[in-house]
C-alpha cells in the first residue's frame, strides 16, 4: 500500500473510512437498556472485539508504515500526510481504552454468568448488582471512546491548512490619491 502517494482529498477519505468503521463497531454495542447478559451478547463481544482489534491494528500498522516512510523521505511528505499520520496515531489511545473496556466487559459477562451456578441470597444478589453494573459501565465506556476516536479523526479530515498568506502588493499612487471634487 503506497500511503504517501495519497492526495489531500485521499487522506480525508481514509480518516473518515476509519471513523466510519469505529462508529460501526460502536453501534453494534448493546445500549444500556438492551444489556441482558445472555450469550448473544457474548456473541457480539466476541465480533466488536475482533472488528476493534482489526481496526487498532490497522491503526497502528498504518501510522508505522506511515512514520518509517517519512523517515526514508522526509522532503516527500506533505502537511496533509503528517496530519493524517497523526490522527491515526492520536486515534490508537481512545481505540486501546475502548478495546481494554470491551475485555473489562467479557469479564464482567463471565463473572454474571458464573453467579448463575452460586445458591441464591443475598451475597449473590450483591455480586450479581455490581457485576451487571460494571458490564453496563464498561459498554458504555468503550461507546464513548470510540465515538471520541471517531470524533477525532473526522476533525482531522475535515481540517484545512489555513491558505499561504500573500503579502498584497503596495498600493499605486492612483489608487491611494483621493478624487478632487
């Protein structure tokens, strides 16, 4: 894949493919009134970790093969293509912290599933409140990363460099003179 070669307009669409994909896996995500911790949500932790892991890889991949050639070829990359390096790189950490809430999330789902074969009372119910709870928090978390995640690359697309500034050419004699009445 030959990254550096991509045109500005390129390098937007990439960043805004990636938010596309991330937003993806954070849709797929039960939202807090659809949490019932069943296998089917075992299911889609099993698949939304797997599309992240995918994504953080390509992140991380994409910034490394990004970074080692601007490092061979410094003169050929442009503003556009450092930008871009850097929102992938800036993207990892909230695609990590929604990535490590997703494996905080299956625990949780272990721990619900495990109370399951405990004898009913009120210990239980304690552990069952507060498993359930964290599984709750940690959805909700790994949404929230990967909507920041998102938010941040979709802003890095949509950044413009400011125009080059042009000194304006001094003005004539006969545009500064006024007209005599």
């Amino acid at each position: 894949m030959q990254s550096l070669s991509l045109s500005a307009p390129d390098e937007r669409m990439l960043l805004h493919d990636v938010a596309d994909r991330l937003n993806t896996v954070a849709d797929q995500l039960p939202l807090t009134d659809q949490i019932r911790p069943d296998p089917a949500l075992s299911e889609i932790l099993d698949d939304e970790v797997r599309h992240l892991a995918r994504l953080l890889g390509y992140l991380v991949g994409e910034h490394a093969f990004r970074h080692r050639a601007a490092a061979r070829s410094p003169t050929q990359v442009t503003a556009a293509q450092r930008r871009t390096s850097l929102a992938l790189a800036r993207a990892a950490e909230p695609s990590a912290a929604a990535l490590a809430a997703l494996g905080a999330a299956v625990h949780h789902l272990g721990q619900l599933a495990d109370l399951t074969h405990q004898a009913p009372g009120p210990a239980r119910t304690q552990a069952h409140t507060s498993a359930y709870q964290g599984l709750v928090d940690r959805l909700g978390e790994s949404r929230t990363c990967l909507a920041r995640a998102a938010k941040q690359l979709r802003a890095a697309a949509d950044t413009r460099p400011a125009p080059p500034v042009t000194a304006l050419p001094p003005p004539t004699a006969t545009a500064t003179s006024s007209p005599s009445r």
